[in-house]
C-alpha cells in the first residue's frame, strides 16, 4: 500500500459534487467492513460507490490493532489490523470507487415517492461541506463503541489515568505515549487482553485483569497468549468498587461478588496503580440507523436483518459489528461482502422476494443474525451467527422449524458467550418451514 492510497482514493470525490448525482450504493464508514461491502458492490456492478467515512484515513479500528492474528481465515496468513486493512485499500484503489474522508453521516432520511434514488445521507465536511447525498441502497458499516465508567456505574473518585482499553491502545500503539506504570485492567474483552500483554512488552507491570462474570469474555487463544504466558493473574467473579485519587489515580479496589454478582463483603483487595483500563463490552453504533427508522435487535443492539443483511427498509443494509459483535475480522469481511453484493443487486434491480422465514433464538441463545430470510433471494447455504448465555460443556447446537422438528444439530464439547457460533443450514431444509429456532440443548 503507497504511503497516501487512502488520500489518493478520496481526490476522486474532491473533484465531484456529490450530490449532483445519483449513488448507486453509498457505505457508511470505511473499516473493515465499508471496504469490503464497498469492493463487494463495484465487483457485482455497482459502477457509482461513495465511501464515506468520519476519519482522516481509511482502515477503522484495524489501524491502531498492531498485533498480529488476522487474515487467517481470509489471507491464510497471519496479517496485523494494518497490514489487513492494507490489503483492502490497495484493492479499493484498482476500482473507481469515490471516497470522502472527514465527512460525518449525520442522518439517512428515506423518501420512498422518489423512485430513482429513495434514500438520502446528510453528511458534513470540512471539504465538502453540507450535502444532502442521493442513493438508490446505503450500507451501514458504522462499527461499535465502547463502553465507559459512566455506562457501567463505577464508583470513587473520578482521577486521570482511567481508560477504556481502546483509547488505551490508540494512545499507545499510534500516539506512543505511555499511559501509566502499575495498570488494571476491568473485563476480559480481547481488547483488554491484548492490551494486558502490549503494555507488558512496553514495561509496565500489569497487576491484573478484574472480569464481573465467572468465565472470561475473551477468546481462548488471546486468554493462552496475552495472561497465562506473562504471569497476569485472572480475577473471575471479581468488579472494582471503588476509584481512589485526586489528580492521578492511586489506588483501586476490587471485590468478590457472588452468583447473583452482589458483593461479598470482607473480599476486597487494593491494587496500588496508575492506570485502570476499562474492557467492558462492545455496543454497535446505530445512531445513524436510527435517523432511518431501522429497527433495532434489543439484543444485539444492531438493525435487524435478512440473510443478505438489508433491514427492513429496502435498500437499507447493515454489516460489521455494526450489526453485531464479531470475534474476527474475517468473518466482518466475509459478511460485508454478501452485504455489498446485494445492495449492487438492489440498486441495479436484480432482486426478487419470496416467502419470509422468522428466525428467533431458542434455549440458552442469547441472538441469532441472521432474524429472517427471504427464500426468494437466499443462496443455497445460509449461514448463522449466535452467541450462547454461558459457558457450557456436551451439548448440541439445534436448528429446528416451529414445530420442533429438527432440522439440523451439531455436537459442541464447550461454548461460551465470548465465541461466536456459527451454523450452515441448506436452502432445501427451508421447505414448509414459517419459523426457524436455534438452541442449545443437552
């Protein structure tokens, strides 16, 4: 990748009005999922792609994520977050696709009486200024967020040096700065993980990861890499109670808590630190959506979806953790993909309807995306994401129709809700089916 592609891309849309014309497909941020979805569409047909994204470069969150582990299963080869997000402009760049970089979608406002192009981004840049953007299809790839002291209700004083772990790893892996000395880490996200083991190599001492439940909520593999093969002790069942410090955070205080996660008085344990950092979950960004009138999953917190990812407004998609949390970027891209496809498919009116099949979670599944498909546009293999309510050992993952009748089941010796589960179901076992349930069962 030249040292300016993602500048070099985004001159397209410095020398166009943007909203002179129609857009065939516009996507809404430009990580890992926008560049995929975005290539997915040009490649299906969609001649006019925008990109727009609110940064001063393309690549998202993958631009600070300097640890190797991606592209496994889509390079098959170990890629740090910039080298894959590399690998993605580089091919964004050999297509005419426009990108407008600084510029924030700050509403989509559906006109469906404007046949042409029903759909409109209201984005603001210092470039382009104000523009009301015209598209027949817009793809949502707005990411997630993190959540922060204020969201999980963390008591004590309130110094400088708490941070969530993304901030964290922005600070030190882009900024160089050094955030502290004798850190803590709250929650066992695989950011928090990773982040445990890059402030080690960077030479502080990390004096524990503190998780709420009693099971991590992080990969195994990052669990193996980033604690157990630098000694950092684990605290399970464990919360910080209190914050202590005036200018500079002191000292925190941890405790017990039990099945019902209320506190075990006389558990506490103080950490003298100077940093805490916060990996407490993950919320997809959906404020954009919202301004569509998309409907949400109370679950996932992202659109809900057909199996090519459109919401229930018609040329409106989703993808990425936009649409739900993922473990691996490949599978973000992947997604994006089948997304992309289908908006160029929608904007160049291939697109055909049929019967619709529910698909809700059943026993010990907290969500299953996709929550519908459309047997009129379904490929001959559907697949399914979910994440199971626990930690669970010998059981089977059952796809059945509303009757109870089994479709499909796979055997499982261990599930946890940090590792995302997916099932392949055949189009042909959707015969006669109205509803389809995924469960966990003994």
């Amino acid at each position: 990748m030249s040292e300016n592609a993602a500048l070099e891309t985004s001159s397209i849309v410095a020398s166009t009005d943007v909203d002179s014309e129609i857009w065939q497909t516009v996507v809404i941020g430009g990580g890992p999922a926008g560049l995929a979805a975005a290539i997915a569409a040009y490649d299906a047909g969609a001649t006019r792609v925008l990109v727009v994204e609110r940064e001063k470069e393309l690549g998202g969150i993958l631009n600070q994520c300097v640890h190797n582990g991606f592209g496994l299963r889509r390079f098959n080869e170990e890629l740090t977050g910039p080298e894959y997000a590399g690998r993605y402009i580089d091919e964004l760049n050999k297509r005419a696709i426009a990108v407008a970089l600084e510029a924030t979608c700050l509403e989509i406002a559906n006109e469906p009486q404007n046949a042409e192009a029903p759909l409109v981004a209201r984005v603001v840049s210092p470039t382009l200024g104000f523009k009301q953007i015209r598209a027949k299809t817009i793809i949502l790839s707005t990411g997630c967020r993190e959540r922060t002291r204020g969201a999980i209700g963390t008591p004590g004083d309130r110094p400088s040096g708490v941070f969530t772990a993304g901030a964290a790893q922005k600070y030190v892996n882009r900024e160089g700065e050094r955030i502290g000395d004798r850190v803590v880490i709250l929650g066992s996200g695989d950011i928090g993980l990773i982040m445990a083991r890059r402030l080690t190599l960077e030479g502080a001492k990390v004096l524990a990861v503190v998780e709420l439940m009693p099971y991590s909520n992080g990969l195994t593999r990052n669990i193996v890499q980033c604690l157990e093969d630098f000694d950092i002790p684990l605290y399970l069942s464990h919360t910080v109670t209190k914050v202590v410090g005036k200018r500079r955070l002191e000292k925190i205080v941890v405790a017990k808590v039990d099945e019902n996660r209320a506190l075990i008085p006389g558990s506490e344990i103080e950490f003298e630190c100077d940093a805490l950092l916060l990996s407490v979950g993950l919320i997809p960004e959906n404020e954009v959506a919202r301004t569509a009138g998309v409907e949400l999953d109370p679950k996932t917190r992202g659109p809900v979806v057909a199996q090519n990812r459109e919401t229930e407004i018609p040329g409106v998609f989703s993808c990425g953790n936009a649409l739900h949390v993922h473990d691996l970027v490949d599978f973000v891209s992947e997604e994006a993909a089948e997304a992309g496809k289908a908006a160029a498919d929608r904007a160049l009116g291939r697109t055909s309807s049929g019967k619709i099949v529910q698909v809700r979670n059943g026993n010990r599944v907290n969500y299953v995306v996709p929550q519908r498909v459309d047997l009129g546009s379904a490929p001959d293999e559907i697949p399914f994401f979910l994440r199971v309510s626990n930690v669970f050992r010998d059981k089977r993952l059952v796809v059945s129709d509303g009757s109870g009748r089994v479709l499909k089941e796979i055997k499982r010796l261990r599930v946890a809700p940090a590792e995302m589960e997916r099932v392949v179901l055949p189009r042909e076992k959707f015969e006669g089916v109205d509803e389809l349930v995924v469960s966990l069962e003994d």
